[in-house]
C-alpha cells in the first residue's frame, strides 16, 4: 500500500469546493494519500507534468476502473503503441485543419441560432439555454450522432462523468450510466454508415475500427467534449460578470478571448483530474507504492500551484496562463482541445457578449464537482 502521508476529506464539502483540501495538500503533503477515495493525489504541478509521462511507472490502463467498466476501454485508457494507433484513427476528425475548415463554421451558425431565440427574451439560464445546446450539437456534428438532440448528449454525458467519479459505489448513479451509455449505442447503430464524412463515426469506420472500439472512444468524445465546453463557456461567462474591470478589457480589444479561455481553464479546470494505476513496484517523491494502486493527477491542483501562478486563486486576465495544463500534460494531452478552445474562445464567448448587451447576473450561481467542475445554473439578464 502506499506509504504516502493519509489526507482526510469530507467527500461533500470536497465536491462542493475541493480547492481548499488540495492547497492544503499542496502545501503539507503533495503526495497523499486519501482513503475517502482510496487513492494517492499528486497536487503540485511540476510532479503531474513530469509523472503523467511515466507510463511504465502509472499506467493509463485500469482494466477494473470505473471508465473502463462502464463505457468500455477507450484510448484514454490505453498506452504506448495501442494508445497511439486509436489516437491516429479519430485525429482527422479534431485536427487543427479539421477545425478550422469544417467545425468552426457550424458553431458559428449553432451560436447564432441559439442567441437569435435567445435575444428578444432578456432572461435566460445560461447553462441549460445557451452553453449545453450549443456545447451538445458542435458534439452531434463531431461524433456524428445527428440522431441524437443537444439533450440527450448532455444527459448521456453528465451521467457517463457522475458514473466514473462514483468512487463512494452509489447504485443509483452507476444505474444512470448504464442508461447513457446505452443511448450513446442505439445512436450509433443507428448512425453507422450514415455519418457524415468528417465526423468521428465516420473517420473510425474507414479506418476500419472494431465496432467495440467505435463505441469506446465515442462515449470518451461525449464523457469530455460535452462537460468541458458547456462548463467553460458558462463558467468564463460568469467569471467576466463577476469581473467587470477585466470584461471592460476584453471588450475594449486590449485582452483577447484565447486569453479568457486560457485564463478560465488554469483557474476552474473544468476537468480536474486524471486517473493512473501504478504498473510497478516504484518509490515516488519519496513514496513507495505497489502494483494496482490508484493514483490521481489534480490537474485542478497543478493549475493553482503557486510556483507558477502568482495568486493562483485569483481570476487575472492579465496573467501568463501558458504553463497550465487543463489538457493534460504527456501522451494522452486531450485530443479534443483544438475544437474545444475554438468553440469557447473562438465563438461562444464573443457571439454571446456581442449579442446581448447589458448582459448581466440575475441570480446565484453554484459550482460542483471536484473531478470535473462547472456551474450548475447561470441565472442572466440583459436588455432586449
């Protein structure tokens, strides 16, 4: 068992806001042991920089984790040769060129139509009526799951992420992933051979991918490509509202959206962990560990490590985010981070501020989630 220092938390209050715990495990025990969700943490950031590309030391395959169990081994949970053959089979769907010349120009007509419904209305919940719809179908277009409404991905999505943070074994959480990973198949069914050309299902079908393959790493696409965006274009949104000096910058052109996005992802990591099992009998940062233990990288942690980030709590615009790694670190860097940045910064942030003026808080918002993190409602007014 790990030798490493034992860090107890209330699993709520982490869930609720986890920064405390891991600025205090930052700082006390950087590698500690937490039995509430029986594994060991990595909190500083220089560590999960260089650890999370030490596949031979923590490995990426679980064959008994819970995003193995219940959506199935996806390249995220493969390494080396494996990894890399399934990561070249879905690229030429979210390469950079990809995502200039045929996703960004269905997200800018999907934020369009979204915020001509939205506009004459001056009130709106931004998360559920801006942030999800136009998260979900950028994600129909990229997987090709035109079958399936924005709602439907969100549902399959959330359920897929609760399932695999379910480390407290609730049945009824488990039970709700099973029913969004079963919708997930039904559309693909539905969809093989009648996806459109660019999309994931179709790139991985001419690849000639094994149908158990295709259904994997789509449910990987859905499990982060919804959350993640929905979250940041909702949770940037309220940043720059409860912000309103470094929204007046942003606004007035002397502070670019990439920065807001970059800024944003460093502060809230919507996704803010990553999963290993340790492959060998290994001393780590002067821990011991042993085959088949859990190890967690906190990328939420490793983005407000104060060797890098001066005031690392702090919402700064004007900070160099560069060294943050919201997309992780090493080989297994999201595949999905080119559409996910041109999404937020390129569109849904600017569209959104440009199309309802006065565009303010109405409400109070609340933030969950510890292994992702996003708002669970943006109450917003503006005038019509």
């Amino acid at each position: 068992m790990s030798t490493a220092p034992v860090f107890e938390i209330d699993h709520a209050r982490f869930a609720a806001d986890p920064y405390p715990d891991l600025k205090a495990m930052q700082e006390r025990a950087p590698v500690a042991f937490v039995p509430q969700l029986n594994a060991t943490l990595f909190t500083r950031r220089d560590h999960i920089f260089e650890y999370e590309k030490r596949i031979d030391l923590f490995s990426s395959t679980q064959p008994g984790g819970l995003m193995t169990v219940l959506m199935g081994e996806n390249m995220m949970r493969r390494d080396g040769e494996p990894h890399l053959s399934e990561r070249r089979q879905i690229f030429p769907a979210l390469s950079p060129r990809t995502v200039r010349d045929v996703w960004t120009a269905a997200f800018e007509a999907d934020a369009a139509r979204i915020l001509s419904a939205l506009a004459p209305r001056g009130r709106a919940e931004l998360c559920r009526d801006y942030a999800m719809p136009l998260s979900g179908d950028a994600l129909r277009a990229i997987t090709g799951l035109l079958s399936m409404t924005a709602e439907q991905l969100d549902f399959s999505s959330q359920a897929m992420i609760d399932g695999c943070a379910n480390y407290v074994g609730d049945p009824a959480v488990e039970a709700r992933c099973h029913e969004g990973t079963a919708l997930i198949d039904a559309h693909i069914d539905r969809m093989a051979g009648a996806a459109p050309s660019h999309s994931i299902l179709a790139v991985l079908q001419e690849a000639g991918a094994a149908t158990e393959r295709i259904r994997a790493n789509i449910k990987l696409t859905i499990s982060g490509g919804q959350n993640e965006p929905r979250d940041a274009i909702a949770g940037a949104a309220w940043a720059l509202l409860t912000h309103p000096d470094q929204l007046a910058k942003v606004m007035g052109g002397e502070i670019g959206w990439d920065q807001v996005f970059a800024e944003y992802v460093r502060w809230m990591s919507p996704i803010g962990m990553s999963p290993r099992r340790v492959a060998e009998p290994c001393v780590v940062e002067g821990v011991r560990f042993e085959p088949g233990e859990r190890v967690f990288f906190m990328f939420g942690a490793a983005n407000r490590d104060p060797a890098h980030f001066e005031e690392p709590e702090r919402f700064d615009l004007t900070r160099d985010a560069s060294a943050h790694i919201a997309f992780g670190a090493g080989p297994h860097f999201c595949a999905g981070a080119w559409a996910s940045k041109a999404l937020v910064a390129g569109v849904a942030l600017p569209r959104l501020f440009a199309a309802l003026p006065g565009l303010r808080l109405a409400g109070e918002t609340r933030f969950h989630g510890w292994a992702f993190r996003g708002p669970l409602s943006l109450p917003v007014a503006w005038e019509a």
